[in-house]
C-alpha cells in the first residue's frame, strides 16, 4: 500500500509520534532531540518508602507517581504478594492459552468483572498490552476508529496498527465527534464496525470525558465505545471501578480498559467487556496469545488489591484523596482527579521549572511533546491519599512561587 491511500498517514492521528526527520545517522539524530530540550534519559530513583525517593543521592517528596491510594506500599499486598509467590511460584511458565492460565489469573478476572459489572474480564500483562491486543483484534481496513485527540499513545499506536480508517476528534469535542460519526455512516457500507476511543481521566491533563453524552452517540450510530480508565479505576465511583460508575454508566460501556499499575500499586492490564468480546479476545488478541501470562503471584496479589479498593478501606482512601486536592485550591482549577497539570509552554521553561523543583526538594516532572501537544509543556504534579499534608502545603508554596516568577502561564 503506497503512503498516498493509506489513510492511517494522511490522518492528523500521528499526534505524539516524533515526525521522520530523514537523518542520516543515529548520532544526527541524537543531536537533534537534544536540540529541541526534548532529551530523556533514565534516572535511577529508590523509594524511600512515605512518598519519598532517593535521586542522584537527594531525598525528593514524589510528587510524580500514579499511586494515587498508596497501594505501591500497602502491608495487606505485600503480604498477599508473598502468599502467592508460595502458592504459585513466581514464573507462569508460558502463555495463558499453552499452560500459564493460573487459578489466581481467572479468580483476578473474575472480581474485576464483578467491579465493571461486565459478563466477563480479561488480563493482560500490562495497560499497553490491552491496547494493542483489542484494537487489532476488534477492528481491520473495513473499519473506523474515532479517537479523542489527547488519547494515550498506547491507543494511537493501536489504532494505527489495526489497519482501519483513523479519525481524530478535538478533545471532549463532541459536536465534532457526532458530526465525524455521521459522515462515517453516510460513506461507508452499513456493516463498517465504528469504534469510538476515549479516556476516562486524561492522564496529562486530569480532565473527565463526557461519557453519558457519547454512549448516546455511539447507540444513535451504532457504534461500540472504548474507554480508557487507566486514571479513574480505583479513584472515582463509589467503589473504585471509575468514571463510568460515578455516571451510573457501567453497563452502558463496549470496553472497559484500565491497568493494575497505577492505583492498584501493581501491575498488569485488563479489558471488562461482554462474554463474545471476550472470546474474540482470547482468539484474536496477539499480546495476549504470543505473551507469557503475567506472574500468577501478581495476579493474586492483584485480587487483594481489587478487594481493597472496593472495601470501606478504599472508600476512605478515595475521600482522603479529594481531601489532599482541595489542599491545592487556588493553585489549580478545581477538579475530582488527583493529575494536576501546571501548564508552561517551552520545553525549556519547563525542564527548569522541574530542576527549581527538585532544587526544593519535589519531583515534579516536566512533560513534553510527543506525551503532550506542542508548547504545552507542563509540570505534571499528581497526589495520592497518603500524602502528608505538611508536604502538599510546601509544594503549594513551591507553585506560587513559580506563579510569581511567571514560569505559569
Ligand atoms: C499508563 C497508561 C496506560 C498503560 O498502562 P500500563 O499498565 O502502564 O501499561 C494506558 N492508558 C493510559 C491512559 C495510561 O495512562
């Protein structure tokens, strides 16, 4: 297929993908990712355990993670950990489909069905790997895929690699969405599967998707709707299963997605659905089949946290962590979720507002092009439920005074 009909390169989808700069050399291109302050290297950070961490031999309060409950550290998985490490090992030994399908794998899916209030669940070893296992495997060149235009690179690249017509919507635009769907229908053969992609939370920004208002679009066009809860799974919704519980929605979504790596404190990726998606899934879904099965000791450690975060506990935790937010009024519009973006506009007022940071003592990162749009580099500051108070009020402190030397804009 020549680049001119492929649909997928003539979209204004390739947001968040570094262009094809035609270099000549590794080193060329080194050079010039530099040049454009948008470097990165790994740092090593060791938790120091209370939201602290050690870099470059500096203790720094973390103010950068998705742990937003504290279960990264929690004793009651830890412990549950440890229990399934003696009762499964620590190796699955192969894909769920050869002989990896622990018991502890189909008692995780089992409760997060039961969270979602789907038919079925399904694990994959991590958030990414959801994503590219259901897009691929739901959707092919016959088919349209409608994307928010702030979607997590993970649904972009899976978009893309499906092979269907990509369509990008602005963001929580739904006049533009709904009119997208519409000439869809209009062109295209009635079977065409259309699938509308959304996040929940947005992980860069902290804002919530209108989802009452696109599950009626996608019932007026028949189409199936994909949200993302990577950021609202154990954070929003009266037991922690999301925005789409918070708007009694539940039944009401195609795909649920969310990822055990954020306020589960593990790891791992699910998709809560239908039994038939499902199905298709464990036939079709290539991260899924060709993938060792994640560690049955995670899943069952897993368990123990989906438990947590539907008990009174994490119902406690949950009202905690808008008590931490609100501690941040003034400083940043008020909203429900913990991801608080601090917008800047250069890369490199941002990388200097993040080293001022670390210079106080906060690891704050900074946040550029291609994780968000050009000139929209920002501070990325997210708050869990077991911050200290004393160190959201010091970092208050820290944002006014970048307020004050006009590195906000
Ligand atoms: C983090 C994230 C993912 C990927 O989840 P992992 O489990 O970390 O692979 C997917 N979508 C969104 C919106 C995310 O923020």
């Amino acid at each position: 297929m020549t680049k001119e009909k492929n649909p997928n390169f003539d979209s204004p989808c390739p947001i968040r993908l570094l262009p094809w700069l035609g270099m000549s050399s590794i080193a060329e291109q080194l050079t010039h990712i530099r040049e454009q302050g948008l470097w990165r290297e790994l740092v090593a950070t060791s938790p120091l355990g209370e939201h602290k961490i050690e870099r470059n031999s500096k203790t720094l309060w973390n103010f950068a993670s998705n742990d937003y409950l504290g279960l990264a550290s929690h004793p009651a998985i830890r412990e549950a950990l440890i229990d399934g490490l003696s009762r499964f090992g620590h190796g699955a030994g192969a894909s769920r489909l050869i002989c990896g399908s622990s018991p502890a794998h189909h008692a995780l899916e089992e409760k997060i069905a039961a969270c979602k209030g789907t038919d079925r669940a399904l694990l994959f070893s991590s958030g990414f790997a959801v994503a590219i296992g259901t897009i691929p495997a739901l959707l092919g060149k016959d088919d349209v895929v409608i994307l928010d235009k702030l979607s997590h690179a993970c649904l972009i690249d899976a978009a893309r690699l499906s092979g269907a017509t990509v369509r990008v919507f602005p963001h929580n635009d739904l006049t533009k969405l709904e009119k997208i769907l519409r000439s869809v229908r209009e062109k295209y053969p009635s079977q065409t599967r259309i699938l509308i992609i959304t996040e929940s939370v947005f992980s860069m920004d902290g804002d919530t998707a209108p989802l009452a208002e696109m599950v009626e679009l996608k019932e007026q066009f028949g189409a199936l709707l994909l949200v993302d809860e990577a950021h609202g799974f154990g954070v929003l919704g009266d037991t922690g299963a999301g925005l789409s519980e918070s708007l009694g929605l539940r039944g009401k979504i195609d795909l649920q997605m969310g990822t055990l790596s954020k306020a589960a404190g593990l790891a791992g990726g699910f998709l809560a659905a239908s039994g038939e998606i499902i199905d298709l899934l464990v036939n079709r879904a290539r991260s899924l089949i060709y993938s060792t099965a994640p560690p049955p000791a995670l899943a069952w450690a897993a368990c123990r946290a989906v438990d947590l975060i539907g008990s009174a506990e994490g119902r406690t935790l949950r009202s905690d962590l808008q008590k931490k937010i609100r501690l941040l009024t003034g400083i940043t519009k008020p909203h429900a979720s913990p991801i608080i973006p601090l917008i800047i506009g250069s890369n490199e007022n941002a990388l200097q507002a993040a080293k001022n940071m670390a210079n106080a003592g906060f690891l704050v990162p900074a946040i550029r092009y291609p994780t968000v749009p050009k000139n929209s580099a920002r501070l990325r500051l997210s708050l869990s439920a077991t911050h200290p108070d004393e160190a959201i009020l010091a970092l208050r402190d820290q944002i006014s005074l970048l307020q004050a030397t006009n590195f906000l804009s």
